[in-house]
C-alpha cells in the first residue's frame, strides 16, 4: 500500500518555497523540463523582496536594466524600464509582469507560510506544512525564500508600551505610512536607511537618525532611462549578459585593472572624482584592489569622508556621520539621493547610539543612555538576519529527523551553497556560501536555478531519486568559502551582516562566497560534468 507521502509524490515533483525572482524562475524552468511543481509563497501576491520592502524610497541598487532576467529574449526586449535604478514599484510590476507572461499564477499558492518541512526518508519524500494546516508533498523542495527575508527586529525593552506606530521596513504596510507632521525616528543607517531617511525626512514634522554605525554611501545619480540609451542596451543584451556572467559580482561594468596606488594621488583624486559625479556602485570599480589591499582602500574611504565632510555642514554631525570602522566596500555599500544632505535641514536630528545605546522605549518615545526622544512613530531599518534567518525561519528536517537548527548551530555549512549534508534532495537557492548576495541577484539566481534545474534533469533521465551531498564535501567547500573571503578585505566589516554580527546570539561565519560569480559558475559546471563530484545519487527504492 502506498503511503501518504507517495500519493502526493505522484502528483508533484518539486515544491518551491518563495515567489520572488528565485521561484517565479524556477517553476517556469521546472515547468520547461516537463516537472510538476508547486510555489508556496507566503504573500498573497508575487515579488519576494520586491513585495515585502515598501518603505519610502525604496529602489534597486543596481541599474534595471540588468536587474532583470535575461533568460527570455522577448521578455528583456519588450519591458521598457523608466529609470536608472529601479523603484520598488516598478520592479513590482515587472515581476508581476513575468507571472502573467508565463502563466506562473496557476501553480503558485499564495498566503502559504511554510512552518516545517520534514524528509520521508523511506519514500525519498519532503512533507511540508503551511501555517494554514495545509500538507504538501513532494520528492524534491527548492527553497528560494530570499537571502534578506527574516526581519530583525531589535529587541529595546519596552517596545510593547510605545503608543506610537512602529514598522519594520521589510514589512511595509501596503497602504503606506502618512507621516505628514510626525516626529519620526529611524533606527538604522544601512542601504535601507540610507534610502528612507530622505524620503521619510521630506514628509516628517522632525526626525530623528538613530545611528549605530556610520556607512559609507556613493550617489546614486538615479533619473529617467533615457530611449537612446534603452534602445542601444536592448541591441546589446547578448553582450551585457554575458558580460554579467563572466564578471565577479554580477554587474556588466569593467573593473579597472590599475591597483590604487599606482596612479600619482592628484590622478587617483580624479579617478575617484570621476566615479562619484556617475554615481552607483560602479565606484568600487575605480581600482582594481579597493577590495583586496587595505592601503588602497583607505584611498576611496578617506575620498569618501572628504565628501561627507564637504557637504555636512554641521561638523559635529559630519564627523559623527564618517565611517571608520570598516573599509569600504566590506558592507555591501549603499546608493543614495541626498542621504548627506539631508542632515542639512533643520527638522533632522542624528543621534550616535554607539556612543548612547538605546536604553528602553517609552510610551512616548526612545531613551538612550544620554537623553529621551519623544517619538510619534518609529521605523526600523535594522535589516535582516541574512541567510540563514528564511531558511532556519522553517523548521527543516532531514535524514534521521535533524534540525537544520541543530546542524548550524556554529553556522551554516553547505556545498556550493546549493546542498546541506543530511538534506537529501533539498536545494537552496542563494544559500550561504554562494556568491548571492555579493552580486547582482537575478544573475545569480538564474546560475542557480540553471544549475538545479539541470540536476533535476539528470537524475530523471537516469531513475534516480536521491541527491545529497556529503560531509567532506560540505566540509571542503567551507574552507574554500573561508579562504576566499579571506583573500578579501571583507571580514575586516565586524557589524556586516555577511558575518552575522547584527543579530546578537547568531554564529560569526563569514556566509557568501567571495570568490566571484564567474568562477563560482564554472566551479558548478565541472562538479555537474564530473557525474556530480561531492553529491551521493541513488536509485530508487
Ligand atoms: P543592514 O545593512 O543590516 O543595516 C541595518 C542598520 O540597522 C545598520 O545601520 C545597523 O547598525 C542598524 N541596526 C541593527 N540593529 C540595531 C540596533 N539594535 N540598534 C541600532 N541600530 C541597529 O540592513 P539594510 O539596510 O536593510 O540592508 C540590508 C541589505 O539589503 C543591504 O546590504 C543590501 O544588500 C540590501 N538592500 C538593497 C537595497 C537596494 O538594492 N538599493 C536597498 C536596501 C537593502 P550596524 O551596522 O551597527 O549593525
């Protein structure tokens, strides 16, 4: 007689947790290779980030027109983007877009939150569980639930008495925030803050900055695509694309292959010069070590600083506003429109909770350790617990009925980021220890999704019902992913969230793989031409 999980494994292949640009990409591939599949998106609509980070000035990082999927020729000739860097809006409808154009809707199920997923190791099966009481079943489970999904939120005692609304960025409200004469507080600096502050600060009655850490940001120089320029890009896609996949991060821009310090400092100056006024995260691009060669990199900082301090006009808040404790670059460093400037104006307060810690919430307000802020509203841009939060969010069992939890207590260890030891059958898009969030992420996750879609692929076509990778492999890759971080400047960030340090109690392991997305997808390509080297595959029952 058949069991449960078996009934259900006939009717589904794969189930897929998220419907961001990871899942929407997945099912249609899936659907492509002739799978059943399955979305259980926990929103009642498409978007992943894109659906969840409302908050004012919301905006893309990267330029829109390579933040997108190139896996559609018609899809990236007919979408007309409207600005240089995306808002959240705009990246809402595209994804929206891509649902209808693909007839995604029909196998995603929408305010599903998965609460647990459990492996049948007789059936080669993964049960899972919605917080609707819903069960599902599958033989494979793609989690593609986003690296930077799980709120933190602080915990400042006496949150539960503060009388005014507080809201997490991540978790905007859909109808938006009026915050027409409000004394708003802000607490968070990073590229979400730094992307709020002004917006939020233009509609405010005062608000109030709380920092922890000073970051550095570049200008973002955002305005309208120009038709030109989106004609010329869309002649061009083939070569942008590939481009994209050949480069380190995911961006289509040529990195300089001068080292910082081997331009006379007036030449250097200019070169920097020259990157601010174009804006973007283009700047990291100005030499070719900022991130591997302290001495360079305090070249681009201190630049950085001179212009903080050139457009601050109020020293002290200037030199509250100069990061120090990190080179840059080593957080992932935000774009912004007028951030600086905005603490020019009058009805804006800085407060450095490094040197005052934020000591409780009252009901009327903030109370540091030096003063008392009366507050009508309170927004957290205090980010995500990255990573391994969406993934640990659900609780997963695998061989044997172990917790994920348990397994990384110490940190997440996986192969390729793809694959956890004990986890038969279960892959993780953007998982720790893939290149991620260091890149532009639709390059990544259509590498990804690619890669797992082939897999799927290849063990169909052999009758084969199990993949898992093994502890030596795990094992391998995790020092290669610490080695390759270390051959960087980026563990010298002690707040970054890429080590885990803004969630207290969480391991510190440094989580992306640092070693660039090219090589990394060449890496994926030998493994799966090697008969898929470091994965155990097994026949059926
Ligand atoms: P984040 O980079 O982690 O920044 C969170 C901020 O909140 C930091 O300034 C942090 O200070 C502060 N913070 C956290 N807990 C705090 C506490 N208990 N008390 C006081 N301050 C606290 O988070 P994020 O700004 O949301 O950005 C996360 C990532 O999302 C970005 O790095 C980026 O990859 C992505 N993102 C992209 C875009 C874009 O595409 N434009 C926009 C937004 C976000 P510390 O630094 O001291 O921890």
């Amino acid at each position: 007689m058949m069991t449960m999980a078996e009934q259900d494994t006939a009717l589904t292949d794969v189930l897929v947790v998220g419907a961001g640009f990871a899942g929407l990409y997945m099912l249609h591939r899936l659907r492509g290779l002739g799978f059943s599949a399955t979305v259980l998106e926990a929103g009642d609509g498409v978007g992943g980030t894109w659906y969840w980070n409302r908050y004012p000035g919301a905006r893309c990082d990267s330029e829109s027109y390579y933040y997108s999927y190139s896996f559609d020729e018609a899809l990236q000739q007919e979408w007309e983007w409207t600005e240089r860097y995306p808002e959240q809006p705009e990246i809402l409808r595209y994804l929206n877009h891509v649902a209808d154009r693909f007839g995604l809707r029909r196998d995603i199920r929408f305010d599903r939150r998965v609460t647990d997923a459990v492996f049948d190791h007789d059936a080669d099966t993964w049960v899972l569980h919605t917080d609707g009481g819903e069960r599902y079943a599958a033989r494979f489970l793609v989690t593609a639930v986003g690296c930077l999904s799980s709120a933190n939120i602080p915990r400042i005692p006496g949150l539960e008495t503060f009388g005014g609304g507080w809201f997490h960025t991540g978790r905007w409200p859909h109808e938006g925030v009026d915050f027409s004469g409000l004394r708003v507080g802000v607490v968070g600096t990073g590229s979400t803050g730094i992307q709020a502050i002004p917006v939020i600060a233009e509609h405010a009655g005062h608000l109030t900055v709380f920092q922890r850490t000073a970051n550095y940001s570049i200008p973002a120089r955002n305005g309208p695509m120009e038709p030109g320029f989106q004609r010329e890009v869309k002649q061009n896609y083939d070569a942008i694309r590939r481009k994209q996949r050949a480069s380190t991060n995911g961006h289509p821009f040529d990195v300089s292959e001068r080292p910082a310090l081997s331009v006379p400092e007036e030449e250097r100056r200019a070169v920097y010069a020259a990157a601010w006024l174009r804006g973007g995260l283009r700047f990291r691009a100005a030499f070719a070590d900022l991130l591997t060669d302290k001495d360079a990199n305090d070249t681009a900082a201190e630049f950085i600083r001179n212009k903080i301090r050139e457009t601050v006009l109020d020293p002290v808040t200037a030199e509250r506003l100069l990061p120090r404790d990190h080179p840059f670059a080593t957080k992932r460093p935000p774009i912004d429109t007028d951030y600086f400037e905005t603490y020019n104006r009058e009805d804006v307060t800085l407060v450095d909770v490094r040197e005052s810690p934020i000591v409780e919430a009252t009901s009327t307000g903030l109370r540091t350790s030096s003063a008392e802020y009366p507050l009508d509203c309170l927004v957290f841009a205090t980010g995500f617990d990255a990573l391994t939060g969406p993934l640990l969010d659900i609780d997963i069992r695998g061989a044997g009925g172990r917790a994920l939890r348990d397994v990384w207590a110490d940190g997440p260890r996986t192969y390729l980021g793809l694959q956890v030891a004990g986890f038969p059958n279960l892959f993780t898009i953007t998982g720790p220890g893939s290149p991620s969030v260091l890149t532009n992420m639709p390059t990544a996750i259509e590498q990804h999704v690619d890669w797992i879609a082939e897999c799927l692929n290849h063990l169909r076509s052999r009758g084969l019902t199990r993949i898992e990778t093994t502890d030596a492999a795990a094992e391998a890759w995790g020092a290669h992913v610490n080695s390759a971080a270390h051959r960087t400047l980026l563990p010298m960030a002690e707040s970054s969230w890429y080590l885990g340090a803004n969630v207290p109690g969480k391991p510190r392991v440094f989580m992306p793989y640092a070693g660039g997305l090219a090589a990394y997808a060449r890496h994926c390509d030998e493994v799966a031409a090697a008969g898929y080297v470091g994965f155990a595959l097994t026949p059926a029952l």
